[in-house]
C-alpha cells in the first residue's frame, strides 16, 4: 500500500522528529532486536512508564513503532515501512550531486 504523497512531508517531518531524542533512540535499538512490552522497556532503560509512554507516543505517531495490546500489557515492534520512507527521502538528496545557482533577482 502506497503511501499518499500529502502525507509524505507530514511523515517525514515527524519521523525526523523522534529521532531526536536519546531516549527514543535507545527504544529503537532495543526494538531492533525484538518486540519488548513497555514493562520490560521501562526496566532496561531505567524509566518511569509515565515517561517512557510520552515517548512512544511521540514513536508511534511518527509512525516508526506499532503496538499491540495482551491482556494489560503493550508490546512494540519497529515499524519497518516508515523506516524506509525516511531512508528513501535522505537517499534522494544522495542522488542530486550538482545543485543550480540561483537566478538573478529582478530590480
């Protein structure tokens, strides 16, 4: 399924987003790994859950994790697709080695 291109720069944006924080960087290194419940997130990290719920909210909605819920518990998972959304924009700036001078202006 193919992403609707107004909602490209909104992604983008926000996937941006929440890679900018330390704290969310170690969630998704240890998400690389495997799907962890919030419980044992918050015991490796050394986290209140009140904390860590704030930042993956701010995960979730840039799109980089997906949950689901046991019982009580929430799991997490990476969320590949919008991982390669944000490789892909990077990837085109890759590719545009010769950027143009810009016009003159007009008096």
């Amino acid at each position: 399924m193919q992403t609707p291109a107004a909602t490209v720069p909104h992604l983008i944006a926000a996937g941006f987003h929440a890679l900018s924080d330390s704290l969310r960087i170690s969630v998704l290194e240890l998400l690389r790994k495997r799907e962890l419940c919030v419980c044992d997130l918050c015991e490796i990290l050394g986290v209140s859950q009140s904390k860590l719920s704030f930042h993956l909210k701010t995960l979730k909605e840039a799109g980089l994790v997906n949950s689901r819920q046991e019982g009580r518990w929430i799991y997490y998972s990476l969320n590949l697709p919008q991982f390669i959304i944000l490789e892909e924009y990077l990837a085109d700036f890759r590719q545009n080695q010769v950027i143009s001078s810009a016009r003159p202006c007009c008096d």
